[in-house]
C-alpha cells in the first residue's frame, strides 16, 4: 500500500496576504522582535499585574534541528511534562529507510542524540506518530509494509531507549495512522483506514499497556449513511471512553462517535465542522477537547480555518490566501487549557506554516492568535510542502516542522511561541 494520497486544490495566482483574528481580548503576535517591546520585566513591582497576554515567536529565524540522516521528513512531536519526543522519518547514508528520533527541550533544543529506532523493508511511505503515555514515556506508531501491512506500536523512554513492541497481524491495505497511539489505562489504541476489496472502513487496534501486546482489532462500519475517513482518535476528557473522529464523506463535516473501552461504538455521534472539509484535526486532554478544519473553496483564492469544540461552537477566521494546501494538520490541547492547530499552505510561491492559538491564563479570559511560523525563505515548488506538528510545553507552543532549503535540503525547522504576560 502507498502512502496516503495527498489531495490538492488547483493552483492560482495571487498576491500575498496575512491575515489575524481576535476572539475575546487576545493579541495578534508578530514574529518582528520588535513586538517584545511590549513584554516589560515586572521585577521593579512585584505586585504589578499584566494588563494582558501575548503570543511570542521566540525563533526569528528559525531552529534548525540538525539530524544524522540524509532527510529528516514528516515529523511530529509529544510533550511528556519534562521533555519532547521527536519521530520523523528518514534515510541513512548507504542504507535505507528509517524512523528517527531526538530528545528535545520544551523550546525545541536537543538534549540528546538522534536514534534510529525503527528500519527494514516497508518504511518508504513510514509517517510516524508520536504521543506521551501518561508516565513519562512516549508510544509511537508507524506503518511498515513489508510482504504484509502492519501497524508497529513502540513505547520509548524520554532518551529514546525502547522500552517494548508491539505489531498487528498482517492486515492488506491499510495506510498511515493520522494520529499517534492513545493510552487509556491498561490498554493503548490505534486507528486508521483499510481499503479492502471494494470495502472502506476505518479499523481500531488495540494493545496491552507496557508490554504492547496485540489484544484485538475492530473494524468500525459506516454510521447511517455517514461512510467516514481520515479517522482520528482522542481519548474522552471525563471518563475512560474514546471518541473516534472522522469525515463524512457525503456531508463533507466531522463527524464524532464514542467508544467504549472495548471499541465498541456507543450509539452517540455528533455532527461538528463547516463543509467542505479539505483537513482537520483535533486533540484532547483532561481539560477538554478541541478540533480545528480548514476548506478551500475551488471558486476561490482562499482558504478558511475553523474551530469547533463540544458545546457545539463553531469558530470561523476570516480568509488566508492560499493557491494550495497541506492535507495534513496537528493540533495539541493542554489542561492549562491551551489548544493550538498548525497547517501550511502554499501562497506567493512560497510554504506557510501557520498557527492557531489559543490560551486562557489563570484568571484571564482567552488569548488568540493567528501567525505564520516559518521565516520567509526561498520560492518553493508545491512538491516542498513541510509538514508541521505543535505541542504545548508547559509555557507555549513548540512548533516543529520538514522544509526543504538550499542550504540544509530536507531538514527539521521549529519555533517556540511563548505565552507571556504584557505589563
């Protein structure tokens, strides 16, 4: 099986735009530096309180993660409570296809060295997914194809040492998990999409916690008339159940299900997102959940970025320009709370990255943003697409992402958006 087609809009010139959205109070940040004028150490007053928060871009320019491998692509992060786990993947000089891994900071400096902890045969299309177990440990999955499919689930220390393994049987066509594996007690779960001989089905593996036993698989059957992909998997902020995600296809919105700890479906589903969705992604954590969408419109030179949450809200930005897109997003929600999604597209030829950003400070109402991320380099064609992931770190956002750039071709980027009170 290939990896996940990749869908995109049709490309049309336009000229460059940015575009920012308050909601409640927050501040637009910039990436200028001249904005941390505004950020004044109250060290003189103790007592002095902010008069509000900002989000900060603390690289300008840009962290250049360095890596062993010849490309480092399709990364993505997790935040353990004292470190970030990075996985991506890449080539080894001389040999093949490998799964990489580097401890990081909370600002996105490394604090150790790369590992390689995954190669063979089947990891031409690999796109690890990294999450933390709850315990100070990380789990990744990734799919390798090699006489059959099969998810691997690994659990790694904070240095990357393996701690255990886990592998499904053999299943044919299954394509790369969009999510990384969920913990839930005693047992971790990992979804993703099987293409059978003229079937389409979302399907659920289930593991044992540590030892990553394999325990069973499900496989999840269209909701009514609501046939899903790209499915998506959180675990429920108030109880043990899941909350399986995915597209409806003939909607075109997010669908959500609940499931039991045994994967069997509950019976609720709600319908969340503003059609036609082109990609979403969402997160959850003990202080609640959040999903972000976006669509582009092909009568149009934009693209528009939503939020939706359980009360049902729905959040509408105004229009980014856009000719193309990433069909791939992030997003992390953290109890503080704080919630962030990050995309890219491409406009002006050139990648974006975005981030959408949201906080509430103890004591203050919400804080938004919308920036780009990525410094402004040199024209790119639509194949250089970066894919960025986001983890909240305990003080703001670290958003690590894949750019191709003449100086380092195929490389791991990141910026830390910092949180941080305005006096």
């Amino acid at each position: 099986m290939t990896a996940r087609p990749i869908l995109f809009a049709a490309a049309i010139a336009l000229q460059a735009c940015y575009s920012s959205w308050d909601r409640g109070g927050g501040d637009d940040a910039s990436t200028d530096p001249g904005v941390e004028d505004a950020v004044m150490d109250s060290s003189s007053d103790p007592d002095a309180e902010a008069d509000g928060w900002r989000f900060i871009d603390r690289d300008d320019p840009d962290h250049n993660i360095a890596v062993d491998l010849l490309f480092a692509a399709v990364c993505d992060i997790a935040w353990n409570g004292t470190s970030v786990g990075l996985v991506y993947h890449g080539m080894e000089s001389g040999a093949g296809e490998r799964v990489g891994f580097i401890p990081l900071d909370a600002r996105g400096r490394s604090t150790g060295g790369e590992r390689r902890i995954l190669d063979g045969a089947g990891l031409a299309s690999a796109m690890p997914r990294i999450s933390s177990a709850g315990d100070g440990s990380f789990l990744v999955n990734v799919l390798q194809e090699s006489g059959g499919d099969r998810i691997v689930v690994l659990r790694l220390a904070a240095d990357g040492d393996m701690l255990s393994m886990g592998t499904t049987p053999d299943w044919d066509n299954i394509v790369d998990p969009l999510c990384a594996p969920v913990r839930v007690d005693d047992r971790v779960y990992v979804v993703t999409e099987s293409y059978g001989a003229g079937e389409e089905s979302n399907v659920g593996f289930m593991f044992s916690y540590p030892d990553l036993d394999f325990i069973a698989s499900t496989r999840f059957l269209p909701t009514g008339e609501c046939w899903g992909g790209d499915p998506l998997l959180m675990k429920d902020p108030v109880s043990t159940d899941l909350m399986l995600l995915h597209r409806c296809i003939p909607m075109e919105n997010v669908v959500v299900e609940w499931l039991d700890p045994d994967m069997v479906p509950r019976g609720a589903t709600t319908v969340f997102g503003h059609a036609p969705v082109s990609a979403y992604h969402a997160s959850s954590s003990a202080g609640g959940w959040m999903g972000y969408g976006f669509e582009q419109r092909i009568d149009a030179t934009s693209l528009q970025l939503w939020q939706f949450e359980p009360g049902g809200g729905l959040w509408l930005a105004p229009d980014i320009e856009a000719t193309f897109y990433s069909a791939l997003m992030d997003s992390d929600h953290a109890q503080y709370p704080a919630s962030s999604g990050v995309f890219a597209l491409y406009h002006d030829e050139s990648w974006q990255v975005w981030a959408r950003l949201n906080a509430s400070p103890p004591g203050w109402g919400w804080v938004d943003s919308l920036m780009i991320v990525n410094d402004a380099v040199e024209a790119r064609t639509f194949e250089d697409m970066p894919m960025p992931a986001v983890a909240w770190t305990g003080g703001g956002f670290l958003v690590v992402w894949d750019e191709w750039r003449m100086d380092t071709t195929y490389s791991l980027f990141s910026s830390f958006i910092e949180l941080v009170p305005v006096y």
